[in-house]
C-alpha cells in the first residue's frame, strides 16, 4: 500500500514512524527542508521537499498511484486544497484530512466528491475532549478509552489498596471485569489467572461503564465528585471542551488572548472568563484554583501548560490534566501531575483506524502514551473460531483479549464463545501485531 502524507509536523513524523513499521510504502511531503530532511534521515520513508498543495510537487510525490493520502497540515485551508487536488487531478482513492476549527465540522454538504471530496475528516480537539471528558468523569482513573459500552481503564495500585496480593482471578470475578495488562518494573506482562497484585503495579482493566466506579471503590481508589473546573486556555482545545460540559459544571476559563476572552465571553453565557497568563501565580492563587476539583492546561505552549499544572497540583487543585504535544515531556511530568495528555496519539490513533479499517478491523486506539494499542475487531460467518472461546483463540504473542461487544452489550467473561456480529476488542503492546490480527480475524 502506498500512503502519502503531507506534513512534516510532529504528527506526520509519529504518523510515517508508526505506518512504516508495517512495511507500507510511506511518502512525506512538505516544504520545511530541515523536518523533512529529519523525517527523511532517521525513519524508512521518503522524504519530498516542496509545497505540498503544489500540482507538480503531489506529482513529482507520485501521487497519482497512491492508494491513501493524509494531510495534517497545521492550516485546515491548506489541507482542504491538497484533497481537492488529490481527487480533481489524481485519483486518489482515500483521502483524510485534519480539520481543526469547529466552524468546518458539522458541515455534511460541504463535503462529497462533488463539493469537497474529503473522505474522512478528523479533529483532534474533539478527540481530544472525549478523553478528558471521561476523565472529569472517573476522575480515579489514569486513563480510559471507551468502545460503546465497554470501558478500558489505566489505574495504579496503591499502598492501601485491598486488592495487593490478591489473585488476578478473585478481582474478576469479585468486579465483573478483566484485567488484560500489568505493568511492573517499568515492563508490562500479560498476567495469568493466578498471577498477585503488589503495590504500584499499573493494571489495565476492561468492564461495562456502569461497572467502573465500583471497581474503582474496589480497588481503594479515591474517584471525587467534581463540580467546579478551571481551564487554562481558550484556543481550540479549550473552547471544545468547555462547549461539551459547561451545562454540567462551574467553570473558569483563563487565556493571554484578549480576543479569544472577548470571543468565549459571548459565546458561552454560564462560565467567568480570566485575561491572564495561566503560569502567572498570583492570578491562579486569586482565582481559587486551589479550591477547584479540576485544572486542565490546554494552552498551545508546552511550557505554560507544564508550570502551570505543577503549581495548580501544589496549591491543593484535587485533579490536573496537562496536555504535551511532545513524548520527550511525558516521562519527567507524569508521575508529578494525575493526568498527561499527548495530543497527537488520539489524532495518529484515529487515522490508523481509517488505514486499516477493513472486513475485520473497525477501530484502534492507544493507552499508556502509545505503549498499548487497543483494536476492535468485527466477527463475519467466516471466521474460522466462530463458537469458540475467546481464549482459545490463537493471537499473536504480545496480544491479549479484552472482551467481547454483543448488541452494545460488554462481556469480559474469559470463556464468553465468539458469535457471528460480535466485536472482539484485543490489546498488543506491538503496534505489528495488527496485520497479525487482521489476518487471523480475516481468515476463511
């Protein structure tokens, strides 16, 4: 398969590193000599240097054999023309764009081979906000990525809890759910049945949301009520965000920008909007961030949103999200704030899933900053395991089940047998382990 991506941004770099572990045939254009000359350097793809909404430059990219193209531009117009060109003068059978500003999305005529022949569109904020919304929800958790009714949640074992030394199979069955990956001594193990707890391991659970709170009591991990939110940014992110729970919520809005307040204060009626720098002390500590359940640092500076997340936890703030745009930080902030976001996974997570998206293959996601990737695979008449146990089946050597989606019903019963129209949900910590899964799924 032959994939081009326009782009050389940190999401095009990730994006090309992780497609060319699968052997496609990866090309990155873009007109920034020295991103291209890195990406061109260090990973197996090409390199193209050139505008990338040029004609002659999609040409010289062979564009017109390209099987998928995907423009993550940082300009949303920008990447509307290359799809529009990519169509009108190539062909080209698949293309995905990234749109950021909301004003574009929601648009259903704006698009379609006769309008704007953009295949699949895919904004990061939204992406973005349904990860934090769910946090704001389970606020005990370290992470969660949901399908349908079936919820995979990231938590760490702490001193006190009453699950240390217990077996795998006793906290199943106590819990409904399943615990699929361990992380112990920086390594993660798929754990057996008999397989104890100790303190700190990081533990990877799958059960129905209705399920998740009790779980999380369970496992003597503190989920508060939180009713008053402070968020430090009105930019994309910040603005989406608050448009998806201000009914629910007391909130406070801090931004630098006096235009972006002035935009936010007469869009959204119900919330205190704050000019200010979200690293300036003295405004957190006027403002109460003290007294706030919740603090999410969305701003586009990595810096401010670092700062500005060590001081809000210092001060007393119950939870922190802070959002990264760069890996290298996740490692030095993690164990210091309770939640680190990597804006680009849930993005590179979401166009994969349109990559590989197939008979068998419906969506992938990533958990633990991209060391696990999580698949949802659908179930046809010719799978050769139909009414087998999920266990029996034979995954790859760093795969593990998860559960089973029936009817938008959850079972994460490990005997569970596998139907026709069920949705097999997998967990690898080899993202090479999905041509894998897609083979064995895919089988007759």
């Amino acid at each position: 398969m032959k994939i081009l991506i326009l782009g050389s941004n940190d999401i095009a770099y990730n994006l090309a590193q992780e497609l060319s572990k699968i052997d496609y045939a990866v090309t990155v254009v873009d007109n920034k000599v020295d991103q291209i000359k890195q990406i061109d350097r260090e990973l197996d793809v090409k390199g193209i240097i050139g505008y990338p909404t040029y004609p002659s430059v999609l040409d010289n990219a062979d564009c017109e054999t390209t099987d998928i193209l995907i423009a993550v531009l940082d300009n949303d117009e920008a990447n509307m023309v290359a799809c529009q060109i990519a169509h009108s003068l190539f062909n080209v059978p698949l293309k995905i764009a990234r749109i950021k500003n909301h004003h574009y999305l929601n648009q259903g005529k704006l698009y379609g081979d006769e309008d704007l022949p953009i295949d699949v569109f895919i904004s990061p904020e939204i992406l973005l906000t349904r990860q934090i919304t769910s946090l704001i929800n389970f606020p005990g958790a370290e992470e969660i990525r949901f399908f349908g009714s079936a919820y995979i949640v990231l938590i760490r074992i702490q001193a006190s809890s009453p699950w240390i030394t217990q077996k795998i199979k006793t906290v199943e069955n106590d819990n409904e759910c399943l615990i699929t990956f361990i992380q112990r001594d920086g390594k993660w193990l798929i754990p057996d049945i008999k397989f104890s707890l100790k303190e700190n391991d990081q533990l990877l659970f799958a059960s129905k949301r209705g399920n998740v709170s009790k779980i999380l009591a369970s496992a003597g991990i503190e989920n508060p009520e939180i009713n008053n939110i402070m968020v430090g940014g009105l930019g994309h992110n910040g603005t989406n965000l608050i448009r998806n729970i201000q009914s629910n919520y007391n909130i406070k809005a801090i931004e630098k920008n006096s235009q972006q307040c002035n935009r936010a204060a007469t869009e959204f009626e119900n919330i205190t909007v704050l000019h200010g720098k979200i690293s300036d002390r003295q405004l957190m500590v006027d403002e109460g961030v003290a007294q706030s359940d919740f603090f999410c640092a969305l701003t586009d500076d990595e810096s401010e949103n670092i700062l500005s997340s060590l001081m809000a936890k210092k001060m007393g703030c119950k939870k922190v999200v802070t959002l990264l745009t760069n890996t290298i930080y996740y490692e030095c902030i993690n164990e210091l704030v309770d939640y680190v976001i990597i804006s680009k996974l849930a993005l590179i997570n979401a166009i994969l899933t349109e990559i590989y998206k197939g008979e068998s293959i419906h969506e992938v996601k990533s958990i633990s900053c991209g060391e696990i990737t999580l698949i949802k695979m659908g179930i046809t008449e010719h799978f050769n395991h139909l009414n087998f146990p999920a266990t029996a089946i034979p995954y790859p050597k760093n795969a593990t089940f998860v559960g089973i989606l029936r009817d938008n019903e959850f079972f994460s019963d490990r005997d569970t047998l596998i139907k026709k129209g069920d949705f097999v949900l997998l967990a690898s910590t080899e993202i090479s382990d999905i041509p894998k899964m897609d083979e064995l799924f895919s089988s007759f």
